[in-house]
C-alpha cells in the first residue's frame, strides 16, 4: 500500500498552491495502519517532517524501490476529518495559498511538532471481586496503609492515586505492594484539562418560549430535520435569541448531530459556555485563543471523539472537528471580529456557510443589527428572514436620551461627563442598581501634543498617535498597534518646548473621574489592557456578575452580547468616535455599537435608560441609534451605499505592499498599479468593470515598523469582475524581494 502525502511545509515549491497541491508517495510499512486525514512522520530528503495523508493506493507511478516508508502514525486516528479536508481545498483555492497552510488551521497548533501531550495520572482500582475485599483487608496484618487503600477503593471504581493521598500518607508503596499481592491494578488513566475546571453548571429549567421564539422555531426546525436552511435572525436585544439557539441545539442532539455556535469575542464566551453547560452538562466544549495549549488541545479531542457534541468558541472554532455536524449559529454576525486578517485570511461567516453546504446543516446568522450585506441578501432571498422585535416579557426598550456636549461645553463643563449622565449614575447608585460605561478608546489620553508647535507624539513603529497609560502611578505612552512604550516627554522633542499636554480620553481617565465621583463604588474596568492572561475575560465579568463592582467601564467589547439583569443605566461617554472614521463603514459601525451597547440596559425587571453624549445630536445615524429602529437606518445606508457605489452594490479591494524599506514599498507599489493597469489594458471588459484605480498610502502610512502603499479597487459585481479578482490575487502571490503583498477583498478596514 501506497499513501500520498502533503508534507507541513509551507513553501510552494514543496506544498504548490490550493489548486494544485503537490503531494509525495511513501510506502506503507507492513503492519502499519493509515487511513486518509492521519498526521504522519516520513523523511524528506535529510529531514523527518511532518505530513498529512490525503490519498491512499494499491499501486504507485514510481517504482517501490525507490520510495521511503512511512516512518510512523502520530496519532492512531484522523485528525482531520473528510469534510475538513474539503474545506482546506476549498480555502486555499480561495486564498491561493498551499494546502498545507490551511489544513494547519484545522488542528490546535501545539499538535504540530508535538508540542502538546496527553496528561496522564496514576490510578489504582481492585483486581479482585467485591465479596473478597474483607477477606483481603484481613489478611493485611498490621499494615494500616494497606488496609486503608483497600478500604478506600473498595467500591471498584477507578481512583486517582492522587485521591488516596488525601487520606492516606504516601500511599504509593502500599499500593505497589498490594498489586504484587494481585489484589489492584495500578496504572495510568488521561485527564481533561477542562476550561473552568470541573465545577458543574447548575441544572436551569426551560423557560416558557415567547410567541415570537415559538414562531421562529416552527420555521426552523423543519429545515433543521431535513439538512438545510440559510436564516437570518434579527432580534432586537433582550428579545431571547439566547433561548432559541438553545432549542435548536437540543433538536440538534437529539437526532445524533453536532452543533457550533460562533461568538465574536472571547469575553462573551463564558456566558454562553456557562448558559449551555446549565442545560446540557458535560456536552459543551469551548474553544479560543486564550485557553491553555493543554485546554485547547483536550477540548479539541473531546470534539473529536464525539464526547463533545456543542462547541462554543470564538472565530477559529469554526474548524472544530465535528461529526455529523447539524447546525452552525453565528452569534452577533455583523461583528469585524469574524474576519481574520492573518494569512490564510479568511471569514468564518463564509467558512461556516461552507461547511453548511459541504456537511448538510442549517445555517443560523443573528444579530439585534445585522449587518449591511447580510440584511441586503436577506432582502433579495439569499436567507429566510426572521424577526424577533419585541423583548422578552413584554419589557420595554431602554429610553434613550441624547446630550449636545457642545452645550456643555458652552456651559463650562469641562468633565468627561455631562451633568445628566453624572447625576443618572448617582441615582442608579443610590437605588443599588449597577450601571456600563462605554468608551471605545482604552488608555488614558488619547494622545500627547505640544502646545507650541502642534508636534504629536507618535510611535516610531507606526505612523499613529502613541495613547498615555496611567498605569500605577507611572505613566507611560503605549502604541495600540505594535505595543511599543516610551517614558512621556518632559519638553517637546522637536521644539523643547515645555508645554506639553494631554489630549482625549480613555477608559483609564474614566475609571479615575469615577473613583472620584463614588469613592465607596467598586469600579471594574475591561479593555486589552485589564482582560490579558488566561480566564482575563470571566474574572472580571464574574466581578461585576456577581455585584460586588457596581460599574463596567470598558470599550467595545462590553458592547454586545453580555447580559446583566441588574444593568438599569448604560452611558456612551463619546459616540463620535467611530462616526468620524475614515471608512465607508463607519456610520454601520457607529449604529451597532450605540444599538448594541443600548441593548445591555433594562434586561431584567427594571427598565433601563441610555445617555449618549454627542458633539452631533443632530446626524441622522446618531438618530437612528438613539431610536433603535434598524430598518430605518438599513433604508437610509443602503440608499446611500447605492448612491456612492460602496458595497454590496459595488466590490472594495485592494493590494496592499508593506516593507521595512520606504523605497521598496514605493517601488513595489508603482510596479503593481503598472501591472494592473497592463491587466486593464489587455481586458478590455474587465477594465468596463472598474470604476476606481487609486495608488496611495493607507491612513496608516507606517505599522509594526513597515512602511505601506495600496493600490485600490472599486469594482462592479459581475462574473467577470471575479476573473479581474483572481489575477489581482495571482499577482499578489507573486514572491517580491524586501516586501510583502497582500489582496484584500473588501477589508475590514482601508486604514
């Protein structure tokens, strides 16, 4: 028996490209058992590598004499399961990248190069029938510890040596002593490395459905029966979209399938882990980056041995190795987050959706604000469209009041607060209730400047401001994007001028004018800053859960998803804040994030209130969201989508060159618009197709210490348009000495 091979080595010489993978034929030793999608060690030239077998034959086009065995098996059982290899192909045709690259999305990294081990403990149980345990204990003599071991695992259970010494001192000697007496087994057993250790969920009893839930359901689970269905969900927050993907999990299970659900961010994952644990038990996995390699990897096999049928987790859980898989929810589906800008970029919307088809599941999109293209294809019958918009209980939607900051100003406040919303904070602390900040920009100031001559201090990695940290008591400034950190100037580096000054706030400055505002309130902050390390996320929010903070200051990672029934009072400090960005996207950024952070007030018995502050009360996104009416918004965008010509009437796309050198940058850049431009020139209709041809430098002129140029793209929606799309990512496959060169397909950012 032969076995073709696709070698872990990501170069395209050795891997070639997704539509054409390069594959080496082994033999298979004799006795050796291999079976399509098993992790394998085989010698490569003077190396042993790792690879992945995707074929298996009888016969070889090359003589058997000349062909190296297989040196062993790494695991005794696929790690990538048939539909998973489907879906590697898929992406990295997609991508233009080598099959082994993507396939390396599908297992827990530390499994490559065995990283990562079983955990395994000692654990002793009785070699000999109940009915002679007393018998036995008897014949112990005066052996205390021999007598107590027996004792102790009397019940034939298997017990954790690391249980008996609990109780018994330094049992291991008794133990091998009574095995040599043939009366235990001593041996070695696995443990889970379990997210959250092994504490149990309480058991939660099924709520009464609403008429709404009800109705979605009666439209879903038939097409959940038969394999099929792409939906929709819009549900305003608070509506108990929670509660049906509950429902369709259970359905899911009960045909013997598995089910995935998607959320954005991690800090929402142990709600969800702790909502779906209470009603399933020890069915629910959790996958993301934060969990331990040990966690990640025992999580992973779980999944993969079926003992795991629902997987939660964050955008890479979409790879979890599900059998049978029935039902794909994507939570919060207009959310960025989903979208991976690492290569192989990928979204795990998209991935979902294949892997829908591939496996014959339903498809389940939700969202209190779905996002543009996903409502607009719901409106044109790509989904079934469902809606939910009223709230569970009947309870009311939060009243939402906007403050004109400029009156403020005028007024000769000069506070990150307005006088409502600290006057609304004192109320809600004084009846006991608990109140959400939100500040979408972490830090202290937002950036440092001279007074004299307008110099502001950036990083010297990245053409952006650099963010003043208060961080005990010794401030330093931080780069959002590369990390980098410097002491704060005295006197300005370009004019010595002492008059430097801070400018903006962020969540740090909030938490201060908070401290001092309620001194006796415990105050819990969450941004990157404070949720960093494992289990960052759960422990503040247990903090605030559990009621021992009063209030949640945070960006917008506190903006969705969360529920906290004793939240009567949400603040947005500054809306303007992504309405101002450089993006066509910006105004459908601004309404979810007002729309969705809204949503956390009022969601349990008492009804909530929202204070946005604003320097433009008058902009009709600033409306919208205040009135959480998202069609209203949805018909306003769309409108003028279709009037700019921007997505979904319209494809966004660009090259995108980065080096460490600002004349290869240059260089590479003008040499690709020449391409393209020759590309035109040669395709007349893809030419007709291209509105937009632009050679610039992004916002962010230089990141991470490399300096960027893009070529962008508007593009009209037509099948020769993909033709022009796969020559721009044939191009940008293209090796360039010094630089690197990404194609973007409408990016989450142009910045």
């Amino acid at each position: 028996m032969y076995a073709r091979v696709i070698m872990d080595i990501l170069s395209e010489q050795v891997a070639g490209t997704g539509s054409n993978p390069r594959t080496f034929t082994y033999l298979i030793p004799d006795g050796m058992e291999v079976c399509v999608g098993q992790r394998v060690e085989a010698p490569f030239g003077p190396m042993i590598k790792e690879g992945l077998v995707i074929g298996l034959s009888e016969e070889s086009d090359v003589a058997a004499a000349k062909l190296k065995p297989l040196r062993r098996t790494l695991e005794d059982y696929p790690a990538i399961l048939p539909p998973l290899l489907t879906l590697s192909r898929r992406m990295a045709e997609a991508a233009h990248c080598p099959l082994s690259e993507t396939l390396r999305l599908m297992i827990p990294a530390e499994m490559r190069g065995e990283r990562v081990h079983v955990r395994e403990q000692a654990v002793v149980q009785l070699a000999i029938p109940e009915n002679e345990v007393d018998a036995a204990i008897s014949a112990q003599g005066r052996s205390m510890k021999r007598r107590m071991v027996l004792n102790l695992i009397r019940d034939g259970e298997v017990h954790a040596l690391a249980e008996l010494k609990l109780l018994v001192r330094e049992p291991l000697e008794a133990v091998k002593q009574l095995e040599a007496a043939g009366l235990v087994r001593l041996s070695k057993a696995e443990v889970l490395r379990r997210p959250g250790g092994d504490a149990q969920e309480e058991p939660v009893a099924d709520p009464v459905l609403t008429p709404q839930q009800r109705e979605v359901l009666d439209l879903v689970v038939p097409e959940l029966k038969l394999g099929r269905g792409r939906f929709l969900l819009h549900g305003v927050t608070g509506s108990g979209k929670t509660e049906v993907f509950i429902r369709l999990v259970r359905e899911v299970l009960k045909a013997g399938k598995a089910a995935m659900i998607l959320v954005p961010e991690i800090a929402l994952t142990p709600q969800m882990v702790s909502w779906f644990r209470g009603r399933f038990g020890a069915v629910a996995a959790v996958l993301h980056s934060r969990l331990s390699p040990g966690e990640r990897f025992d999580e992973w096999r779980r999944i993969r041995r079926g003992d795991a049928r629902v997987v939660i987790g964050a955008r890479s859980a979409v790879f979890a190795p599900c059998e049978q898989l029935g039902l794909v929810i994507v939570d919060e589906e207009h959310e960025t987050t989903y979208l991976s800008d690492r290569h192989p970029r990928y979204d795990a919307r998209e991935v979902a959706a294949w892997r829908c088809e591939e496996e014959g599941a339903t498809l389940l999109l939700a969202s209190a604000t779905p996002s543009i293209l996903s409502f607009a294809k719901a409106q044109r019958g790509d989904y079934t469209l469902l809606e939910m918009p009223e709230r569970v209980g009947g309870r009311p939607m939060p009243q939402v009041t906007l403050v004109d900051m400029r009156r403020e100003l005028d007024a000769g406040n000069r506070s990150v607060f307005s006088g409502l919303l600290t006057a609304k904070l004192r109320e809600c602390m004084r009846r006991g209730e608990q109140a959400m900040l939100l500040m979408n920009r972490r830090g202290y100031n937002s950036f440092v400047s001279c007074r004299s001559c307008g110099l502001t201090v950036k990083c010297p990695n990245c053409d952006v401001a650099m963010t003043y940290h208060l961080s005990g008591g010794d401030g330093r400034l931080h780069c959002h994007y590369c990390g980098h950190a410097a002491d704060t100037p005295q006197v300005c580096p370009s004019c010595a001028s002492r008059y430097i000054r801070y400018f903006g706030a962020g969540t740090q400055k909030i938490e201060e004018e908070l401290h001092r505002l309620f001194p006796d309130v415990r105050t819990v902050r969450m941004d990157v800053d404070t949720t960093g390390g494992k289990d960052g996320h759960a422990k503040l929010l247990d903090e605030f859960r559990s009621g021992r903070a009063r209030i949640l200051v945070g960006t917008q990672m506190i903006a969705k998803g969360l529920d906290f029934p004793k939240v009567t009072l949400v603040g947005v400090v500054a809306a303007d804040m992504t309405l101002n960005l450089p993006d066509y996207r910006s105004r459908e950024r601004t309404f979810q994030l007002l729309t969705q952070v809204a949503g956390r007030a009022g969601r349990g018995v008492i009804p909530g209130e929202v204070i946005i502050q604003t320097y433009k009360p008058e902009d009709e996104t600033i409306v919208a969201s205040a009135s959480q009416d998202y069609r209203a918004f949805f018909e306003q965008e769309f409108q003028r989508r279709r009037t700019g010509l921007y997505p979904p009437f319209t494809i966004m796309a660009r090259l995108l060159v980065e080096s460490p050198s600002e004349a290869t940058a240059q260089r590479t850049a003008f040499q690709l618009h020449d391409r393209c431009q020759s590309l035109l020139a040669a395709h007349g209709e893809w030419k007709r197709r291209t509105l937009l041809m632009l050679l610039d430098q992004p916002g962010v002129k230089v990141l991470r210490g490399k300096t960027r140029w893009h070529v962008m793209f508007k593009l009209l929606v037509h099948p020769q348009t993909e033709e022009f799309v796969a020559a721009l990512t044939e191009l940008a496959r293209e090796p360039v000495d010094g630089a690197d060169v990404y194609f973007e397909y409408n990016p989450t950012t142009m910045m």
